[in-house]
C-alpha cells in the first residue's frame, strides 16, 4: 500500500460515506454505510457505483459492546476479526485482531484517553462544540502480539468532514496491511458511533 492512506468521512450525508484513498490520492475504496441497520454490515466498494464489492465487515450480534466483526474479502473468504476489549474500552479504545484462523496477531490501542473525551464533552456545547474536530484528535497505535508497532491512525484536522491518516511505522506482510486496514475501518466507525 502506498502510505499515508486517508479516511475522509462526509458528516452531512444522511448515511455515512467513507473514500479510501493512498498518497497519490487514488481511490483505494469506498463506504456507504446503510441506514437503521440492526447488525453492523459494511461493504468496502471499488468505487461510488458500488457495483464491485472488495471486503465486507459484518457483525456477529446486535449489541456490539462486545461483538465480533468478521472481515470478508469479496469472494466472501474470510481474513479476520476485530473484537472490542470489553471493560478496558470504556474510557481508551482497546481491540483485538484475530486472522482468518481466529488467532490474535494484532491490537489497536488508542495512545490518549483524555483527547476522546475532551472531544465529546466540548463537542455538546453549542457554537463552541462545532470547533472540536480541529483541535482535538485522537490517535491509535496498531501492533503486532509482540508489541511492535506497526502503524498508526490519526484524526486530522477538519471542519465539516471526519478526516484520518493512516501512517506505516514499519514494514507489513500484504495480509497485515489487509487486516490492519480494514481494522482501523471497523473500529474508526465504532468510536464516532460512540461520540
């Protein structure tokens, strides 16, 4: 993959749509999430005519405090899971990623707790809390078992869309580019769903 890969969210659409895209500013894939869905079902696209599925991200139950998240690719191969670590996500976002065997290879941490939350209480005051998205930004660490820090999510800077850059801090194998990709996807969704 060519890094920094960016997320960019658009805020004012009725559905939330997501454009994937590398350095050079190619579209590497497109979301758009469906409206009043029950269990979490996200299909990564080739593109804004979604008539080419590349990964699917579906969720094992309706409540998703502690559900698994099944990444597929558009063969409907399985590649990994993501599961939220219960109780130590509460105040710093915690992950586990599994492989396609269930085995956990990699975590995504998130590196301040205090930033989120500043966001979220600020974020409701009014005319002040429309001012949050530029200043406070979290950021995520995703890592192998073994500690190693493999890259980084960090939300940007914006006004009137969610936008998060994807940095490499070291070489990955194609399948942990993969699965750390659509992690970050999965878990980026969950945590503004939160607030």
């Amino acid at each position: 993959m060519n890094y920094p890969i960016d997320l960019n969210f658009k805020l004012l659409a009725l559905a939330s749509q997501i454009y994937i895209r590398d350095a050079n500013g190619n579209l590497m894939g497109y979301v758009k999430q469906k409206l009043l869905k029950l269990k979490e079902d996200i299909n990564v696209f080739t593109d804004e005519s979604q008539t080419h599925i590349l990964y699917n991200i579906k969720a094992d139950r309706v409540i998703d405090f502690s559900a698994k998240y099944t990444f597929r690719d558009g063969s409907g191969n399985v590649i990994g899971h993501i599961k939220r670590k219960g109780m130590r996500s509460i105040f710093k976002a915690n992950y586990e990623i599994s492989d396609a065997a269930d085995n956990h290879v990699m975590n995504i941490n998130e590196e301040n707790g205090w930033v989120k939350v500043m966001d979220s209480v600020i974020g409701e005051l009014p005319v002040i809390g429309m001012f949050t998205g530029y200043f406070f930004n979290p950021s995520y660490i995703l890592s192998r078992t073994d500690g190693a820090q493999v890259s980084r999510l960090a939300k940007q800077p914006a006004f009137f869309e969610g936008k998060f850059q994807i940095t490499s801090l070291t070489q990955m194998s194609a399948e942990e580019e993969t699965r750390g990709l659509l992690a970050f996807l999965a878990m980026t969704l969950l945590e503004r769903a939160r607030g």
